[in-house]
C-alpha cells in the first residue's frame, strides 16, 4: 500500500509494525521537528473510530510521563494518523531483561523502580481524568536515552461511563500460540499476561483493572518473568485458576513484594484503593532506599574514624607500658627528677585516652546521626549494639551499676536480635570433683541490707554436672563428699559465658580436688577463674584482668601473738634466737613481749597501754621474720607453708565475683575493724572479733585489723601476666615486697581489697602482720 503524507510531514522510514497500526519516523515542517507518525492500518470505521479515541484521549492527558500528543488527521486514502513525541530508547520489558540477565550495571533494581514509580504516577494522573488504560505492560512503556518515561499505546483506553458489552465467554477468541502478549480486539481487551480476573472474565472494568496491571509489572519486574507464562489462552487459564507463584527470592525486598501482591489480589476490593496509593508506597520505598544510601555514607564516613581510635588505644597501651617500666625501680622519696620521665609517659597515656575518648564519641553521634536518616538501619544498629554491649560488660566488670543501666537501655535500643541470648543473662555452669559424685547445693547471692547473703536454691545433685542452665549473676556452691570437708565453691556466671572449669591451654575441665582433711583453721580455696582488680578508688589498684588461680589451703586468720611466740621459744630452746624476728618497731629491737626467767617471750601491754593478746595478730613483723616462721612451720607440720601471693589473697578475700569487701560491695566499719568501727580509739582486737569480716570462702579479718605481708615482690604494674595462669616462685631478692588488706588505723573510705602496699623486706609497720597459705 503507497504511503503519501500530508505536505507538512517527510517520511523518515518505520519505527514499528501492529497488527492494527504502524509507527513511522517523520519530519513535521511546521514544528521543524521529528516526530512519532502512528497510522490506522484497518479499513473498519469501528477500528478507525477506536484510533481517532485514543489519539483524542491521549491529547486530553497532560503529564509527563504520558506521550504527547501534536497532530490528528487523515492521509488521502482515509486512514486516521496522529502525531506524537519520538521517544528513543527501550520498552521496559527489554530493560527488565537486561537487569535480569545482568547485561548492564545501571539497569539495577532501584532504577527500575524509578521507572516504575513514575509509570504509576501516569496511570494515577489517567485515573483523576476518568481514564482507564486497559492494556498496561513493559512493552507499552518507553524509557528514554536520558532516563525520560512514556506511558504508550492507549488504544484501549476508555472514559469511565463507556464500557463495551461483557463477554461471559473467552473461546469464541482465536488466542494463537503467538498471542500472548497481544493486545485482543473484542469483548475481552488486554493481554492476558497481565490482565485482572475481572477484565478475563468479560466483566466491568475500572481503575482497580489498571492497579492490578500495575502489579502485575512489578512482579515481572522484580521476579524476571511475567505473572502467567505461555500463550494466551495458557496465561488466561493459569489466571482463571489460581494466583501466580509468589514472589520468592533474596533480592527482592520484601515491601515491594507487599505492594505487587496486594495490586495483584484476585477480589479488587482488597486492592490499593487508588493508584495514587501504589504510587506512594512504591515512592516512600524509594525514599527509604535514597536514605539508606546517604546513611550509609554517613557509617562509612564515621566508620573512618575508627583506625585514628584504634591507633590512640595502641598508644596508650604503649606510653603506659613504657610508664611503668620507667618508674619500676623508682622510690617514692626519690627525687621529682626521676620521676619526671615517668610521668611524662602517664600524661602522654592519659593524652591519648582522652582524644581516643573524643573521637569514640564523635563515632557514636554520627551513627545516631545517620538514623534520622534511616530509623532502621541495620547498618549502624548493629555497630552501636556492639559498641554498648562492651560498655555494659566493662560497666559490669567495674561494678558500676548507674554506667550498667545506662548502657544497658541503650544495648537494647540498638539491638535488633544478634544480642537477645547475652541481654537474657542466661549461662552455663559445668562442674567436675575429685572423687566424683560429690554433692552440690546452689546458692545465689543476694544483697540484703548491704550485704551479699547466699539463699539456697536448690540441690544440683552429684558431680560430674554438665552445662547446668543458670542466669547471670553470682553465686555459691557448698560440695560436700564422704568423710571430706564441705568446700564452698564461688561462681560467677557470666552473660551467655560457660563456667567449665577449663585452665588456659587445657581442653578438659580440671577437677576439684577435694581435700581429705583440713585442720580447724584451714580454708580450702578451689582452682578456677576470678575477676580481679577493678576498683578505681584504690590506691595503685590493678586494672579489671581475669586470672586463673590454681587451688590453696589459707589460714582463716592471720598469726596470732601465740603462735609467732612458739615460734620463738621455740628458737631459744634451741639456742638460735635472733631479736631480729621479735615485734616491734624499727627503733625497739626487743619488741613488745615480755620475757620470763627461761627467756621464753609472751604478749605484753605496750607503751600506750595496748594489750598484745595472745590472739590478736601478731603485728610489727618484718617480711624477713614471716618467711622465717613460714619455713620453721612448715619443717614443724610438714606441711609446704608460705606467703600467699597477693593475686591469691585478693581471690581468698574477695572470691570470684568483683565484690569490693568480703561481704560485697559497701564499705561498712561496723563489719570489720578499722577507724571508725568502735567508739573507742582504733586498736588491734583478737582475731575472732568481728566475724562479719569473713569472705565468700570463710576467711576472716581482710578488710580490717591487720595487713598481710604478701610472697611476691612489688610492681608498680602488677604481675606479669602469664597466658591467665597465677604461675610464680618467691624472689629471693627484691627491694619491696607487697603488702595487702585493710588495717585497724585505715580509714573506713580507704580500707579497700584491691589497695596494693609494699614495703621493705626489712620494714616492721604496727598495722602489718601475716597469714600462711600453702
């Protein structure tokens, strides 16, 4: 058929071919411009009539993504043309295959429903206007070379009011194998593909045919394919029949799932009311992705803070390594100018925290930042929940309940599930006993009235116990065997932590070995793990560290004036007396006690009318006289006696659980003897006196009293660690030995378990003396 146009247009060639219509390229001398020539192939004036709708409807609709109409007419053998804007480019169908197939990283996800969105936004713009489009797919929608979205191809489109005449039956429709995804002409109109129910059933149609249209793009869209495959007839039973196959994958975002489902509902009733409404939700998801993407911008740009923080930490760690490795060997009568290195590391150390502080919290405002962006990005949810939950476990270690609760509250603000089992507290406690099938009694620490008082729980049963269910917190068990001592055996289960017994580099629990006999005055100390240090009030305190101690047997009270008086008797009778060991002052070599016709020493009233009691602690004893006893103990009993190490006298003091007093965590003077216990001045008393001052494994006379020379030479650092382990033999030079506990004269606020004291081995100091352990 000869084509001749009107003088006005110049035929450019074909863009594109129907079965009803053709498209051509054509130059409008007018509008001195190329433009879209779309020409009615059909001889039938209902076909013809049908054209001239859809170029007078299409002219009505002035949006951007709807094609624009410029010209209507007639060539000279009759047929209707109108004229419309060329939109180069692709149809989204072609585009949705590209991203499927991955042909073309800018064809991704989120840009497609960018097209997506503004497709919904025409059809919501045809509704206002009493517009129904009717046949809505990717292969009716044109996207641009510059990202430009064209809404095409509404022949089918109608008014609202005018409806053709319902079909109650399909098959008088030839639907050919090559079909089905065309555009049928008749009583039924659409492609089946992604046509509503109502629509393939003849039925009357509306906006909510449009949405379901809408739908059915976007689950071609997100799953790659059209809703019903095949042919035409195959996709118009498939729908008859069911619903398509859900959407179902790892990369398809779930609310759009929501929406393509819901447009897609069988009763159009329980479809998006309104276009407007698919549009929307469809626009907020992106306007979810647009912020998810800045706030992720914001963690990565705050994220870069983070190598400066752990370069400053590193720093510390190193000025305070060196700090104390300079100050070592130093006095404290030594001069300022010794010193000054030394402190010149601290205040570099102390530098460095603080800007590593500054910058950590400068972390902390940008990721709450980047929320008001994203509420619920997981992004910086996840790295703050970290970031709390190691301040709720450094509040917990320090017992620092105001930080606990604050970081706490905060730790679940964050946490969207990875820290539900450790905020819940519940652990695991694993338990084995040499011998076996030894009996176990649960007891939970409880505070009443300052106190931590263990309240039975329950019978455990024998030993071996396996992974026994316990929520955090602190407790006691009390072990008893057969013709044994009962132990008591302190455990701290810690959140979402196991308390097995392991020693380090040991893959099996190591048993309790409990003792066959202990005397009177003898406290069995169980092997395992213990939180030490910890209390930033006290005096050259250790750091929080976690320590395993192997088993000790201490004395439950320190030497008393009777004991260290055989000790010396025992030395006269033997000829080999030094003053030496006697107590007292540095100034008064023959101490404190009396001595009778044989020479054999006893307590006396000293100077300012203080009785030494044969059962007070024996006190103004040198490091050197407490070896001396520990060794004519130990050949006396045979029995491997010493000085206990001082990581060992906190652990007998304090037990397992960072309590900061034998009896938890307040510092009370009416439990224990200090300054300030009694109306009277402060003074020694018999070490029976005051037996709230006991520890979680019975002994007594820690926090107040007497001091403890302690085996282990002083570091201002503390022990070397060793790998967790206590593994230590006694120096045998050094120029201060450690000493520690509180004393009758320690002020109430400063008579505190983790104040670390040394002195010379030589010194002999009123508020010191010593207990035995082995």
């Amino acid at each position: 058929m000869s084509l001749t146009l009107p003088h006005r247009y110049t035929d450019l060639g074909p863009i594109g071919r129907g079965g009803m219509a053709e498209v051509r390229r054509v130059r409008d001398g007018l509008l001195r411009s190329v433009v879209a020539m779309k020409i009615c192939l059909s001889e039938e004036d209902s076909l013809r009539q049908r054209f001239f709708d859809e170029a007078r409807l299409t002219a009505q609709l002035h949006h951007p993504s709807i094609v624009a109409v410029h010209d209507l007419g007639s060539l000279e053998d009759g047929r209707p043309f109108f004229t419309m804007e060329e939109v180069r480019g692709r149809t989204l169908a072609q585009l949705i295959e590209v991203h499927h197939q991955r042909e073309e990283e800018d064809w991704n996800l989120h840009r497609l429903i960018q097209v997506f969105e503004k497709v919904a936004d025409a059809v919501a713009y045809a509704h206002s206007r009493e517009v129904i489009h009717r046949d809505l797919k990717p292969d009716n929608v044109m996207v641009g070379d510059f990202g430009e979205v064209r809404v095409m191809d509404w022949g089918l489109a109608l008014w609202q009011g005018r409806q053709d005449p319902p079909t109650e039956d399909l098959h008088a429709l030839d639907l050919g194998p090559s079909e089905g995804n065309r555009t049928r002409v008749g009583h039924i109109m659409g492609t089946p593909a992604y046509m509503s129910l109502e629509q393939a059933r003849g039925r009357k149609v509306g906006p909510a045919t449009d949405i379901y249209a809408l739908g059915a793009i976007l689950y071609h869209l997100l799953a790659g394919r059209p809703p019903y495959g095949g042919n035409g007839v195959d996709a118009w039973r498939a729908l008859l029949a069911g619903p398509p196959l859900p959407l179902i994958g790892e990369e398809i975002p779930e609310p759009l799932c929501f929406i393509a489902e819901r447009a897609m509902a069988r009763d159009l009733y329980d479809r998006h009311a309104e276009a407007r409404e698919l549009a929307e939700e469809v626009r907020a998801w992106l306007e979810g992705v647009r912020r998810r993407e800045e706030a992720l911008k914001a963690v990565a740009g705050a994220e870069g803070l983070l190598p400066e923080v752990r370069r400053l930490r590193a720093a510390v760690e190193r000025a305070r390594a060196a700090a104390n490795l300079a100050l070592a060997d130093v006095k404290s009568y030594d001069p300022v100018e010794k010193k000054l290195p030394g402190w010149r590391l601290e205040a570099e150390a102390a530098a460095a925290e603080r800007r590593a502080r500054q910058l950590e919290l400068e972390w902390v405002l940008q990721l709450r930042a980047t929320l008001n962006l994203d509420p619920e990005l997981p992004e910086a949810h996840g790295r703050l929940a970290d970031f709390y939950r190691d301040r709720l476990e450094e509040a917990e270690h320090r017992r620092d309940p105001v930080q606990a609760e604050e970081a706490e509250a905060l730790l679940r603000v964050h946490d969207r599930g990875r820290h539900a089992d450790w905020l819940q507290g519940d652990g695991r406690l694993s338990l084995e006993t040499h011998p076996p099938g030894a009996e176990v009694q649960l007891f939970e620490y409880v505070e009443k009235n300052r106190r931590l008082e263990p309240v039975f729980i329950e019978n455990l049963g024998p030993t071996p116990l396996r992974k026994v269910a316990l929520p955090h917190g602190s407790y006691l068990l009390r072990i008893s065997a057969p013709g044994r001592p009962v132990i008591a055996y302190p455990v701290l289960i810690e959140r979402g932590q196991h308390w097995d017994g392991v020693a380090p580099g040991d893959t099996d629990a190591t048993p309790i070995q409990i003792p066959e006999k202990l005397d009177e005055d003898e406290i069995f100390v169980p092997g395992g793990w213990t939180r030490l240090g910890g209390d930033p009030d006290a005096a050259e305190g250790l750091p929080p560290q976690r320590w395993w101690i192997d088993s000790f047997v201490v004395q439950r009270y320190p030497v008393t004036n009777e004991e260290y008086c055989r000790f010396l008797n025992d030395l006269v009778d033997r000829g080999e007396e030094s003053e030496c060991w006697a107590p007292g002052s540095l100034s008064t070599d023959a101490g404190h006690y009396h001595r009778d016709a044989k020479g054999h020493y006893f307590p006396q009233t000293d100077v300012l009318g203080r009785i030494w009691s044969p059962r007070s602690p024996v006190l103004m004893i040198s490091w050197n006289a407490a070896m001396a006893y520990a060794a004519w103990r130990s050949a006396r009993d045979q029995k491997a006696w010493r000085l206990l190490h001082e990581l060992e006298w906190e652990k007998a003091a304090r037990g397992v659980d960072r309590r900061l007093q034998p009896w938890g965590n307040h510092l009370e003077p009416t439990w224990t003897n200090v300054s300030g216990s009694r109306p009277v001045p402060p003074a020694w008393t018999v070490v029976e006196d005051y037996p709230t001052d006991e520890s979680p494994y019975g002994v007594r006379g820690m926090a107040g009293n007497a001091r403890d020379w302690c085996g282990n030479a002083y570091r201002r650092s503390g022990p070397p660690p060793g790998g967790g382990r206590l593994d230590w033999r006694p120096e045998a030079e050094a120029p201060l030995r450690m000493v520690r506990g509180g004393a009758w004269l320690s002020a109430p606020g400063s008579a505190r378990l983790c104040t670390r004291y040394a002195d010379k081995p030589d010194a002999r100091l009123s508020p010191v003396g010593f207990r035995l352990a082995r």
